[in-house]
C-alpha cells in the first residue's frame, strides 16, 4: 500500500470515528431526558448509553491507530495517475449527477405533487440521457420506455394495490 | 397426509399454487416490493374460496416470494429481505465475474433442496420440535440474538472492530421511536416523522439498492456479459459432492433456528453462512464470490420457512408477520390456528405441509426455466438499469405506508451506506443489528421483568449460556487464530532453518 493510500485510510478512519462519537453523544444527548424505570428494571435509557458507550470504546480502537499511521507517515511522491484520475473524476461527477436527479424527482413528487407518468417519464429520460449522451433517437427511446413503465405502474398501483400515486 | 396431496393434486389447487408461487418469484425479485405485501393484497381475494385452495395460493406466494429474493441479491446485489442480505456477499461478486446463471442455479438448488429438508422435519417432527421451542425463554431469545449479531459482525469481510462498530450502529438506528414496552418517546427530538421510528424497508432498500444505484453510476467498471448455455444450466455431478454437505448443514441450521418464532427467518441464513465461513478450508474466499457462501445463505433461508411453519400450525404461534397474515387467513375461515387445528381441520393442516413441498418443487420448475433470461438482467447496460431500479426502489418504499418521508429515509440511509463501505465498515452487521436490536432489548426486558433484575439467572439457561459461550469464542476466535497460526509458521521456519543446516 502506498504512502498516499495508508494518509488516505487514516484520514477516512478518523472522519469515521469522529461520526461515531457523533453518533454516540446523539445517543447519550437523547437518553439523559428519559424518565428512570418504573415498571421494569431496564428503563428506556438503558440501550442508548449502553449502546453509546460500547460505541465510544470502540471507536477509540480505531481512532489511537490512526493518529499512530499519521504521525509517521512520511511524504512520499504521488502516483502520476493523471489520466485515469479524470476518467475517475468523470464518474463521481456522474454518481452525484443522478444522486441529484433522484432527490429532485423525490422532492417533485412529495413537495410539489407533480404527476407521477411524467415526472418519472422525465428522469428515466435524464438518467439516461446522463450515461448515453445527448443523441436523439436514444432518448426518445428511452423517454417512450420510460413513458410506458410510468403507465403500468400507475396502473397496477393504483387499481390493482390501491395505491394513491397523484 | 395422502388424502392432503390428493385433494392438493386437483388441476384448481395445482393452478392456485403455480400461480402463487409465480406471482411470489415475481414480487419477490423487484426491490421494493416483498412477499408479506403480496400475501396481505391477495388475502380479500380469498374470501370466497374453499379453505384448501386459499391456503395453497397463500403459501405458493410465501415460499415464491422468498425464493424470488435472490435474484436481485445475485443479479443487483439488492436483497428483497433481510435474510438475503447474505447472498449478497458472494452472489453478486459472482455476477460481477460473470458467473451470474452459475450463482443463480446454485441459489435455487440450495433453495429447493433446503425447503425439502425443512419439509421432512415439517411433516414428520412438528408436535416435538413445537414443544423444544416452547423451552427457549427470554435469556435463550436474547442470547441468540446477541450472538448472531456478533458472529456476523466478527466474521463479515474487513475488520472486527468495524463489523462491531456497524452493529452498533445498526442498532442506534432502530432505537428512534417510541419505546413499545412503556409508550414512552425515545430519541425523537421533536420530530413527528419519527414518532414510527425508521422503517426496515427503507433502511434496507437504501443501504443496498440504492446505494448501489449510485456506486454504479459512478463506477467505470462494466458487469461482465453473461455467458448463457446452449442447453444445460452450469449444474454438474460433482457439485453434489462439492456442495451436498455445506446443504444439508445449512439446511439443518435453517429449520432449527427458523423454529424460532419471531427472530428464526432474519438469522438463519446468516449462522449458516457463518458456520459455514469458520468450518471451510478457505475462509478468505468468502465475500469474494464463494459458491458455498451463496449455498449456505440460500439453503437456511428457505428451510426457515419450513421451520417457521412448525410453531404456526402446531400452536399458532406466527413467526413473522407474513406467517401473521396467514393466520389471517385461517381465521378467515373459521378456522383456529393452534394444537386442535390437526383433530378439527385435518386437511388444512396437512394441506399447508403438502402445498409447502409442491410449492419448493414448482418454485424450482418455474425459475429453471427462466433463469437464463433472468442472468440477462445483469448485462443490460447502465442506461436502463440505472433508470428503472430508482423509479421501483422510490415506489416500493413509499407504497408501504403512502408516505414520502420514508423515501427520505430510503435517501438518507443510501448515503450512510455508502459513507459507511468507504471506510470499509460492513454493511451486513448494520443491516442485521437494526433488524434485532428491537427483539434483543424486548427479550432483556422480559428476563429481567421475570427474574427481577437478577443478570445472574442466564448462568442457570444451559442454552442461552451454550449462545453466549459460541458468542465468545467468535470475539476470541480471530486473535487466537491468528496467534496460532504465527505461531506454526515460526516453527515451520525454525524447522526448515534446521533440516537446512543439518544438510549442510
């Protein structure tokens, strides 16, 4: 393992270690207000702190390590990947493009109530539009797929499961 | 039990549960969408039918519906249930390699050939394995619990502590909500949304499916075109030698703990895994695209159907809400479920173990035949696939309870997914812990209520402290394995260093 990946493990070992004292003090934040037990010998309380405190032990095992591998990792040079580092950037940029088109088609249907047929006529159509490009034929083939599964669902949905979807 | 496959054998009965168990693999395979859903749905539709046949669509659509989950566990890696979540871990790397018909005719073999194992037990055994799960007690439940969810953790790919870690966590996640044993609000902060708590669908769908909607968008790999034979499915003699005894075992596993009520179908499939992980000659394969991890998964996951079946027809006792819903279904018909249900409704009961039997072979019949279109999925390109999966993921999860914060959740729980595989911390013990924290605090509760707080009374359950003891031999287990394994190695070394010198 290179240089750069042993930082970079550490780095994401410490950011997951500081979520879980996050989590941890959520826990014991949220539990201190819960009334002690009255009718049984546990009390609501009891799983959060205990869950809480396993959670911080934990973590600490994780978290010494860590700080250990930073403290003596040297500087080594980078690994010129330039090439496949932007073939890589590409793809994250991709991932976080349909992550956004998913939560607006969520925030469409919840938040503003748009119909369902075409509200997911259109992201079937930009997703995938995001992975073939702008070619026209491809989309309108992918905007009447799209179209078509919207309409079975709808149906099958609302008359068969009786499901409201508008 | 003859007169039960003859009335079971009538073309109407036989065509209600090809159907059942049709509709069941159809529902089963699409994320979102699960068999407890189907069952509640046809249940008004058998009103009007004989008991006979209404319990035979029933249970085709329950062993179906279970059955269907591998198919996307294996294909998009995207489990229909909890107890798929473990074929996952070798399945879909199998697809990935493109071996996708191979993990697929294995799952299903595994499948068939657990439900006809649990199927004997069901037949032959259930008066007397109803009454061994009638001994288990809160400390036994909660001891079975903690150390499923321990052997998971600890034996799941990547670290101990990790796997521990994202147990925990798991079970912060289901603590949300209001506490069921006194009604009291437990960590809501305020917010009404979570007054229900989180919902295990969204939860599941969004640490699996959805987060691995996003991990492909945003990966430049392409799943490997399936290779589809001419004729025969890739099932071979020596596979019953290769594999035959990892699905007995499995099988064995599945039954007795799907005995269980409650908790059997969730952890079955995941101490057979286990089990199977510790006992191979090559642990490290597991996780990788191991057959025996797929076998073993699939084995326990539909003989705990068989086994669950035993407390349901022999006390009444459901063990899961799917096997409520049946219950539903019988008293429907006038018809109550418990000890008298074989002197009073002979052929319903015998009717359930027979239909349960014909069920697992058409279930094998049905997914035979399509398997080798249903590989194809994984090659679709990620134009389609990626388009289609969210749209059923956001339905599947919002059609539960018509409400769209639970897709929220969904959302919410695919990033934490996502966050939580990029430090490696396995998502299998976070799925796992959600699912049982709520079981292991309920029995905790109650062996203390029964025992006035006295911990001490586990020592006296020889099987919860048999549950505790395998509990630390898996937390023991690594290090000690480790340590002895060094251990061989230095002498190896010392004796190769001295046959050398001697040569010399």
């Amino acid at each position: 393992m290179s240089s750069n990946d042993t930082r970079r493990e550490a780095y994401q070992n410490l950011a997951f270690c500081a979520f879980v004292y996050a989590v941890a003090f959520v826990l014991y934040f949220g539990a201190k207000d819960l009334p002690p037990p009255r009718f049984e010998p546990l009390g609501s309380a009891a799983l959060p702190n205990a869950i809480a405190v396993i959670l911080t032990v934990l973590a600490s095992f994780i978290l010494v390590p860590a700080l250990l591998t930073l403290h003596r990792a040297r500087k080594a040079e980078a690994d010129s990947n330039e090439g496949d580092g932007l073939l890589g950037e590409y793809a994250v940029w991709r991932g976080l493009a349909i992550f956004a088109v998913l939560v607006t088609y969520v925030a469409a249907l919840d938040f503003f109530r748009s119909g369902f047929v075409i509200t997911t006529t259109i992201v079937v159509t930009v997703i995938s539009g995001i992975f073939v490009g702008l070619r026209p034929k491809s989309l309108i083939l992918h905007a009447i797929g799209g179209f078509c599964l919207a309409m079975i669902l709808m149906l099958v949905f609302t008359k068969i499961l009786y499901v409201d979807l508008t | 039990m003859i007169e039960a496959f003859e009335i079971l054998f009538q073309w109407q009965n036989l065509a209600l549960l090809f159907l059942g168990t049709a509709l069941g693999l159809i529902v089963g395979s699409i994320p979102g969408l699960t068999a407890t859903m189907l069952i509640a749905l046809t249940l008004p539709i058998t009103f009007h039918m004989e008991p006979v046949a209404a319990i035979t669509l029933l249970i085709g659509e329950y062993v179906g519906g279970v059955s269907g989950g591998l198919v996307m566990a294996i294909l998009l890696r995207m489990p229909g249930t909890p107890a798929s979540i473990v074929t996952t871990f070798d399945g879909y790397p199998m697809a990935r390699k493109g071996k996708a018909e191979r993990a697929l005719a294995l799952g299903i073999t595994a499948s068939v050939v657990g439900g006809v194992i649990s199927w004997f037990f069901l037949a032959g055994m259930s008066p007397s394995l109803a009454k061994f799960a009638l001994k288990f007690g809160p400390w036994e439940y909660f001891a079975l619990v903690m150390m499923a969810l321990v052997m998971l953790a600890a034996l799941a790919q990547g670290s101990l502590i990790k796997g521990l870690i994202a147990g925990m966590l798991g079970m912060a996640c289901s603590l949300p909500g209001i506490d069921t044993s006194i009604g009291q609000e437990r960590l809501t902060f305020g917010a009404d949304f979570l007054l229900s708590g989180f919902g295990l669908l969204p939860v599941l769908i969004g640490c699996f499916a959805f987060r691995q909607i996003l991990v492909d968008a945003a990966s430049l790999d392409r799943p490997k075109n399936v290779k589809v034979p001419d004729r025969h499915l890739p099932l071979y003699r020596s596979d019953i030698k290769k594999h035959g005894a990892n699905m007995v075992r499995s099988s064995l596993i599945g039954t007795w703990i799907g005995l269980l009520p409650g908790i059997g179908g969730n952890i079955a499939a995941m101490v057979s895994y286990v089990t199977t992980k510790q006992i191979s000659k090559e642990p490290e394969k597991f996780g990788t695209g191991h057959e025996p991890g797929v076998v073993a998964g699939e084995s326990a996951n539909n003989a705990s159907i068989g086994g669950a079946l035993i407390p349901l027809i022999t006390m009444g006792i459901p063990g899961s809400v799917t096997e409520t819903v049946l219950i539903g279904a019988l008293t429907i018909h006038n018809l109550q479920p418990g000890p008298l249900l074989f002197q009073e409704a002979p052929e319903i009961t015998y009717g359930i173990i027979a239909a349960y039997l014909i069920a697992n072979f058409m279930m094998l019949a049905l997914m035979w035949g399509l398997v080798r279109h249903i590989a194809r999925i994984s090659s679709l390109p990620n134009s389609v696939l990626l388009s289609v999966v969210p749209v059923f993921c956001v339905l599947g999860v919002f059609a539960a309870n018509s409400n769209y914060n639970d897709v929220w959740v969904m959302i919410g729980f695919g990033l934490l997914g996502l966050g939580l595989e990029a430090v490696k911390a396995p998502l299998g013990p976070f799925v796992i812990g959600f699912v049982l924290s709520p079981i292991a605090e309920e029995q905790l509760r109650a062996a203390l209520m029964m025992t006035d707080g006295d911990f001490g009374s586990i020592l006296a359950r020889p099987w919860a402290m048999f549950f505790v003891f395998l509990m630390v031999l898996t937390l023991a287990w690594p290090p000690l394995a480790a340590h002895f394994a060094k251990k061989r190695q230095v002498n190896r070394e010392a004796d190769k260093t001295h046959s050398d010198g001697e040569a010399a």
